[in-house]
C-alpha cells in the first residue's frame, strides 16, 4: 500500500529556553528534525509531510530542497488537530505515519516493521516500557492483546495509572479509515486538545483491530522537550554510533568519549583514540590511527595514515602512509600524497604537497603546490596575502628550505634548490643552486647592555 508519512514539528519548545524552533535544535552536527526525515526515507514513501507552526518560515528555510511538503499548523490545538490539517494534501488511500519531528532517534528498521506489522489492523501504535512511564500516555488493552485505549496522563485513574506500557507519539494509520477516524476525535479532556491518540478508541469502538509494536530499546523513542533531554539523547546517539564501529572492527579507546556528526565510513584495523570528534563525510583507511582529541572534518584518509593526538583536519584529501601532528592544522583544499609528514605547530591551506615531503615544524603553507621529496624547516612561511589578494608559492621535486624561511609569493622554488636559513625569497630561486637573502652580520663593539634607571 503507498505511504505517506507526517512529521509533526509545529511546536514552540519553550523549556529549551531558546529562540530557536526545538525541532531545528541539533543532534550530532544536525537539526532534530532532519534525523526524523531521514529515518523515514528509508521506507521510500509516496509523499513526506512535515506540519509546521512556531517559527514556520525558518523551520521550512532550513529543511528547504529535500522534496518536502509543509503544512502550517496555525493554532496548536493538539497532534490530532496537526493531522486533520493535512488531511486535503495526504494522496487519497495511503496508509499514514505519524512521526514526531522530536524523536531523532528512531530507527528505520522500526518504521518498516510497523509498516510491514500493521496487516489488517486500523491502527497500529508503536509502544515502550519506561523504567518510570509517569508523563506518558498508557495503553489498555482487552484480553485478546489488541488495544482499545490510549489515556494521556492527565486522564489517567488509579488503574490506568499503573499500565507501564506507554505510547511513544508514533503511530499508523490505515488510509481508508483516515478520515473517518479523525472526524471522531474530540477535545473533551483535561487539555482541551484534540489528541490523535484519541483514534485508538475511535477504531476499537467500531469494532476495529489496534494493534501495538513494542520498540526493543526505549531509548529510540525518546523526546527532547529541554536541553537537558537533549544531551541525554546525544549520550544514547553516540553510544549507538560507537557499538556500530567496534561492531565493523575499529578499536576506541573509550566508547564514551568519540563524537560522530555525520558519517564515518572505516576501513580494517582502525584505532581510534579518546575525545575525537568526526563531523560531515569523513573516511578512514585501512590500519589509521587517530590519536586523542583531534577534529576531523569532510576528509578521506588513506590507509596506513597515523593521526597524531589534537590535530584539527577539514575539507582535505590525505594519503596513505601520512603522519599528521600533533598539534597539527590541516585547513580546506590541503591535499596531501602519500608518505607526506606534517608536523608540530604546521598549519597548510590549499596547499598540494607531494609524496614524500616534510614540513615538521612551526610552519604556515598556503596557495602552495609542493612537488616530491621537499624538506621544509622550521618556521617556514609562505607570504601568499599581501592584504587585498593571494598569490601561490610552486616548489618543485627535491628542494630544501632552511628554517626560518619566508617565501613571497608568487615565487617559484625551482627543481633541487636549496634556501639558505633565514632568507627571505622574493624572486625565483634557481635549480640546483643555494639561494639565500641575508643583511651582513655585523658586531658593534661600543654597545652596552641597558641598565635601569635609578628611583
């Protein structure tokens, strides 16, 4: 049967005290919301309906180009009231699933089960099992196991108050009953809401099956409502993320302390040390080792590549058997071939260094291109900004610079130079030649120390 899934986002959010939208609030480098609609991709339905209303205008900014349909929500009068709004864009006979755009952690393997499961049901709930289910809707179910009710907490009895099995916010709905079921819904409760739960007894009062799927881990359904809740949920998000890792074969070093913000594709034997943080698309080759607290960002690295600890990397192409750091910075459009070494205190952008090169220490390369074999000194620097433009640095196969180099660009190192230490280069060296730019050392023999001048 086609689907079509809605995501309810409508809401203000304001225990997180933020004037931002809650569902645009991030998890693991991106919106709450976006965690939600990707989930549901997965099941490859007909139409993704995202209900709007606190902050509409930013919130459908932010989800904007990803084939969605919007529907504002204008008064909040409860997730029964959001459905009925969509009610003329959801394409006639699909199955329905509501999803809430504060649940980032639902899974797409759970999604397709509830929509697999639903059968001949009307309604099928997605349940769990809090350890404390206080706040939470509760299911009643009849003898046979079907569900007759969901009672909001604000409703509940001294019977009902004692059902631990809770509604999560997600459920489906058969497409021929749609509208059937929702012209029933009411508002008479403690809330004055029109509660979509309400469908429940809806349908089992017509003599219609509802069925239950309980989600195996209670985690996957859990709401962010404030900040706290928020930094509980990106726990149990890093701990999934580390489990699917050690499960591919990476060794963490602690799988508390790793932080995944988007993808993180890994080859054999990869170590990963303690507090790194990987944010967009990053890969990792064969037997590469990150060491503590490094940053990395937009990156594939080669096999064999050791990562050495608080190095920050972004938007760069490394290769295989490249040493990294520590305390390394490696900016965007830095492409490093293979064997290439960069060192302590070096900081490169857009800068192609050939294999085999070294840049150890104390040096800033930028608009450089860097051929094979060349030995940089330390503290060497290349002037490419000369306050309104930029300028690029060549420096061919085979060239050693001193320490304490400057290189005005634009300059060209030429095949097998060498530069003296201390120079500054502001003309084309030569092959082959020693290059060097130095004032005549003098010593002045009448000079004194200062001294300090009496009180």
């Amino acid at each position: 049967m086609p689907l079509s899934i809605v995501i309810l986002a409508a809401g203000q959010g304001t225990r997180m005290k933020s004037s931002r939208p809650k569902v645009l609030h991030e998890l693991a480098g991106k919106p709450l919301l976006q965690h939600t609609v990707d989930a549901s991709r997965a099941l490859d339905p007909g139409q993704i309906i995202v209900v709007v209303g606190h902050a509409a205008a930013e919130v459908r900014a932010a989800m904007d180009g990803q084939d969605l349909q919007f529907v504002e929500q204008r008064e909040q009068l409860g997730t029964g009231h959001a459905l009925q709004q969509c009610q003329d864009v959801i394409e006639p006979g699909n199955d329905v699933l509501v999803l809430v755009g504060d649940v980032p952690l639902i899974r797409s393997q759970t999604l397709t089960a509830m929509r697999d499961g639903i059968g001949d049901a009307a309604v099928c709930v997605l349940s769990f099992l809090p350890e404390d289910p206080h706040g939470y809707g509760r299911l009643l179910r009849a003898e046979n196991g079907d569900v007759t009710a969901i009672v909001e907490q604000k409703d509940t009895d001294a019977e009902s108050e004692r059902v631990g099995e809770c509604n999560s916010g997600i459920m489906m709905i058969r497409g021929d009953l749609l509208r059937d079921l929702l012209a029933g819904i009411g508002n008479s409760n403690a809330q004055g809401e029109y509660y979509l739960t309400d469908v429940v007894g809806l349908a089992a009062g017509r003599g219609d099956r509802v069925t239950a799927l309980a989600c195996d881990e209670p985690g996957e359904v859990s709401g962010v409502n404030d900040q706290y809740q928020l930094a509980a949920v990106e726990g149990l998000y890093r701990a999934r993320r580390a489990g699917a890792l050690m499960r591919q074969g990476v060794k963490l070093y602690d799988p508390e302390r790793i932080d995944v913000r988007g993808s993180l594709e890994v080859g054999s034997d990869v170590e990963i040390d303690v507090n790194c943080v990987f944010e967009g698309e990053v890969t990792l080759g064969d037997r590469v080792r990150v060491g503590a607290n490094c940053v990395i960002r937009n990156t594939r690295i080669g096999a064999e590549s050791d990562i050495r600890p608080m190095t920050s990397i972004e938007d760069a192409e490394i290769g295989r058997g490249v040493t990294i750091g520590p305390f390394a910075r490696i900016r965007p459009g830095t492409e490093l071939a293979d064997g290439v070494r960069i060192g302590n205190f070096v900081e490169t952008k857009q800068a192609q260094i050939g294999a085999g090169s070294k840049v150890n220490h104390l040096s800033y390369i930028g608009d450089t291109e860097m051929g094979s074999g060349v030995n940089i000194g330390a503290g060497t620097i290349t002037c490419n900004y000369d306050g309104a433009n930029k300028f690029r640095t060549v420096i061919e196969d085979g060239v050693f610079i001193g320490s304490d180099t400057q290189l005005v660009a634009p300059v060209r190192v030429a095949r097998g130079a060498t530069i003296g230490a201390g120079s500054t280069i502001t003309r084309d060296a030569p092959a082959e030649k020693l290059t060097l730019s130095r004032a005549k050392q003098v010593t002045i023999d009448s000079w004194s120390k200062p001294k300090k001048k009496g009180k």
